[in-house]
C-alpha cells in the first residue's frame, strides 16, 4: 500500500518534470502573506475585551472563511504555477476538500486563539493539529490533480514538508499571540513582519511538499484533451476573488477597530472624569480636617486665658514703684506667684494642642499638593513609557483614590516583593490602580463591613510581575466574571461600565493582562493585573 503513495524504489528513467512560472510564484505569497496579515488581524478581533458570544461566534467564521480562503488560494495557485508538458484538470470533489479542510484548520487555529489567557502546551498541540491539516489540505489539492501520471512522493521530501507545515503553524500561532500583546505603537510593525514570515513558512510547506512529489507516466496513456481555462487566467480569477474575501475582512476588521478605538476613548474620558471626581472628593475629605484643625486653632486662641496677661501687665505697671510691698501685703500680689504658675502649666499645654493642629493641617495642605501633583501626572497623555519604581506607583494609586482617609476604616495591607525600577507607562499603570483601588473602596463603604481589609501585593515572576488588589467585600457572582471587563457592564448603582473595560484594554496595550478571581457572593474579590517585566 506504501508503494502507491511512496516511491520507495529508485526514481524510474521516465520520470516526468515540470518548471514553475515565476510570477504565479510571486502571486502565491502575496496571497499567502495577506492572508496570514488578515489572520493576524482577526486575532486581535477575537480577543477584544467587548466581545459578546455571539460577535465571537459571527469573527470565527468569518474569520475561518476568510484566513482559509487565502490559504486554500495560495496552494492551488502554487499548483497551477507548476507546468508541465500536458493539459492538467483538477477534480472538482477532491478540490472541494481541500478547501474544506483549509477553512476548517483556519476555524480551528482561530478558535485556539479567541481565549484571552493561552497555555503553551494548548498552543503547542494546537499547532500539531492545524500543521497536519494545512499538510492534510496540501495532499489532498494534490490528489484532485487529473494527469495521465501516477503522482508518488520521497518519503524524506514528505517528512520535511510535514515539519515545514508544522513549524508555520507552530510560528503562526506564537506570532498571532505576540501580536496582541505588544503596545500600540509596535503592533503593526510586528503584524506586518509576522505576514512575511508566516507567508514564506506556508509557501515553504507547499513547494517542499511539490518537490517531494515524482511524476511517471500511466499504463493508460490517452490522451487528455478536455479543454481546460488557461492556467494564469485561473490564477488571477482565483487570486482576484481571494482579495475581494480577504478585503472584506479586513474592511469589517478595520472598522471594528476604529469603533473600538472611539469606545476606549469615550470610556477613558469617563473613567478620566470619574477619577476627577474622586481626587475632587478626596481632596474635599482632607479640606474638611483642615477646616477642623483651622477651627480648633481658632476657638483655643479666642478662648485663651493667656489674655489675662494684659490684666496682669496693668496691675504690674500700677504697683511697679512699690512692686515688693505688693506682693507681700496686697491680696491679688500675694496669689500672683501661683497664678503665674498655674499659667505657664497652661500655656504649655495649649502650646501643644496649637503645635499638634498645626502640624496636622501642614500634613493636611501637603496631602492636598500631592494628590493634586499626581492627578497632574494622570492627566498626561499616556503613550510614553519611563522607569519608575511600582512601590511608588502603588503609593500615588493609593493617595490618589483616597482610600487611605480615617473615615472610610479601611485597613490597607501592602505585601511587595522588591523590584527593579521598571521601564512602562506610568499613566495607563495609575489608571488601572486607582480605578481598581476606587472599586475596591466602593464595594467595601457599600457592604457595611465591620474589618474593611484590602491586600496589595507584588509578585516578581521572572520575565513579568503581577500586582493583585484583593478585598473581603461582596464578592462577585460567578456568572457574572465574564462580563466584568465588558464594555458599559457595571455591578454598582452608579456605575457606568467604562473604568474595569478601560482598564483591561489598557493592560493588553502595555503588553499583559488583567484578570478577576471571586469564590463567589460574600467572599471578597481579587484583581490581577500581569505585566511584562522590562527593568533596568
């Protein structure tokens, strides 16, 4: 059975060989690599934070459609760029397989990419399976080949045909990963290298696998005369129709894009109000101790009995020619060493009082100018990364959120491993914590909790670190945590739904990820925000 597929024994004399046209060549990697950029680009669809089932379900066919299409296009235009000395046919049923199967390894590969958090080993057997399709796919547009020949393959040929496609799906998977998780301002430059390379390890697929095969003529040699389209003229009506599908997709995909880029900047502008609003209540919470410091400075200075100086200054003045006789004989001088006792023990302590107000309300007016200097570095336009210590970013979160303030009672327990300062964006790092910080405070104001307890805590995990906000506040429904980053979703009464999506958009921009783990109602909730670790 091996020998009908295999040429195991030496290449006869009367092998058939064929030349390739060049510019067909050229036209299949064009295909192959627009489609890889479609694909990469509807990756990043799949794994937008405000997808719902059914947009994931409508990206994954389309998707599929779109990605396989181009796949499917590049093989069969790599075949008819193979010439040979005879009229070549293709069967209609096995060229419908072959598309079937392209389309349903893209499905499969797409699927395998829509989760927000992968694991290696499912993207490591991910990629076995969708090599072996595209492999799959390859043979079997092979066999719908309709020659006088018998088509057999070199078994060391087919072998490394079959590593080539499983090393571009490998790539293909890895690269599609890598281009979400990169910044902005790097993702297109790493999609568009991403299509080159996935475009030139699939057409490797394809021409080693061509290469593998060995051409002899049939014991039936009748002629083949069906008439059959120009081999060019198919190439471009099948590359043409590829780029109306791949276009289409990539039309829809810009535009979502475009949609998602005005809904993340209407809800950083909310969520940017939002936190206005809280620095404006904060500052308000610290403005209500100085006014009661400020009062109290004001009543003890009003109600002070250092005024009975001035009595004591006159009657001084009155006796001061017979000052001695005075203090002996008459009754207000013979009290006044006591009374002068009795006012310097008061003086002191009301000394005291003043001094300790006082410096609360210097602590209180610095608290003010700092909230306001770390509001002003919010406001900047995020976008430009600086090295900064994340336990002073924590400390600016926190100030900022104000959940620090006495009469909120919340104990705040700060668990940081020790890192390097860190190479990131400041702004989008403080949104995300003072928004988490924010919430965490509402839920626990809201719940009546007697021990109101929020855990921060750093981990360094080698090539990133994580910051996790745990509180022991309400809890989150189970059935609610895959809604929790969704666009306009909010469990609060007031909410608007705009800071916890900002938020996890924010974190995929700088390259991480932002998750939420609850036991359920009643047992607290616990934000982790994973980014990479690029220290100096």
């Amino acid at each position: 059975m091996l020998e009908n597929f295999f040429q195991l024994a030496p290449i006869p004399a009367d092998q058939m060989t064929g030349w390739y046209d060049t510019r067909l060549v050229a036209l299949s990697y064009i295909v192959a690599t627009f489609a890889s950029y479609i694909a990469l680009d509807i990756t990043g669809r799949l794994r937008d934070i405000s997808n719902t089932k059914s947009s994931i379900v409508l990206w994954l066919c389309g998707g599929a459609l779109a990605m396989g299409a181009g796949i499917w296009s590049m093989h069969f235009i790599g075949m008819l760029a193979f010439k040979m000395d005879m009229a070549m046919r293709y069967d209609p049923s096995w060229t419908a397989l072959s598309m079937v199967v392209a389309i349903a390894a893209s499905g499969f590969a797409l699927y395998m990419l829509k989760y927000k958090t992968l694991q290696y080993t499912n993207i490591f057997f991910g990629g076995i399976i969708l090599g072996l399709a595209i492999a799959t796919m390859h043979y079997a547009g092979m066999q719908a080949m309709e020659t006088n020949m018998k088509i057999r393959y070199l078994p060391g040929l087919f072998t490394l045909s079959i590593a080539v496609a499983l090393f571009a799906s490998e790539a293909a998977l890895w690269l599609a990963i890598k281009s979400t998780q990169v910044i902005p301002s790097m993702r297109l430059r790493l999609k568009l290298v991403s299509a080159l390379i996935m475009g030139a390890a699939i057409c490797g697929m394809h021409y080693t696998g061509m290469a593998a095969a060995v051409f002899t003529p049939s014991m039936d040699m009748t002629s083949n005369s069906a008439s059959t389209i120009n081999p060019e003229i198919l190439s471009i009506i099948v590359a043409t129709v590829t780029f109306i599908i791949l276009g289409v997709a990539f039309a829809v995909s810009t535009y979502k894009e475009s949609v998602n880029q005005q809904l993340l900047l209407n809800a950083r502008q909310a969520g940017m109000a939002e936190v206005a609003a809280s620095v404006l209540h904060n500052v308000g919470n610290v403005l209500n101790s100085v006014n009661v410091s400020s009062n109290l400075i004001s009543e003890k200075i009003d109600q002070s009995k250092l005024a009975d100086l001035i009595t004591l200054k006159s009657m001084i003045k009155e006796n001061k020619h017979n000052f001695g006789k005075f203090l002996q004989e008459d009754p207000r001088g013979v009290h006044l060493p006591d009374f002068l006792c009795s006012l310097s023990d008061y003086w002191e302590k009301e000394q005291k009082l003043i001094s300790s107000e006082l410096k609360m309300l210097s602590r209180s007016v610095e608290h003010i100018r700092s909230i306001i200097a770390t509001q002003q570095d919010l406001s900047l336009i995020s976008g430009s990364e600086q090295v900064v210590s994340i336990a002073n970013v924590i400390e600016e979160s926190i100030l900022i959120s104000g959940i620090d303030h006495d009469k909120y009672a919340v104990h705040i327990n700060k668990k940081l491993d020790k890192l390097n300062p860190v190479l990131i964006d400041k702004v989008k790092l403080l949104q995300i914590l003072v928004n988490l910080l924010q919430n965490a405070k509402d839920v626990l104001i809201e719940s009546k909790q007697n021990d109101k307890t929020i855990v921060i805590s750093v981990k360094n995990n080698n090539d990133h670190f994580i910051i996790s906000i745990q509180d022991n506040g309400p809890g989150i429904p189970k059935e609610l945590l895959s809604k929790i980053f969704g666009y306009g979703f909010t469990t609060k009464k007031n909410g608007h739904g705009f800071g916890l999506h900002t938020s996890a958009i924010s974190a995929t921009e700088m390259g991480g990820a932002l998750k939420v783990t609850s036991e359920g109602t009643g047992k607290g909730a616990t934000f982790i925000l994973q980014l990479p670790y690029n220290y100096r």
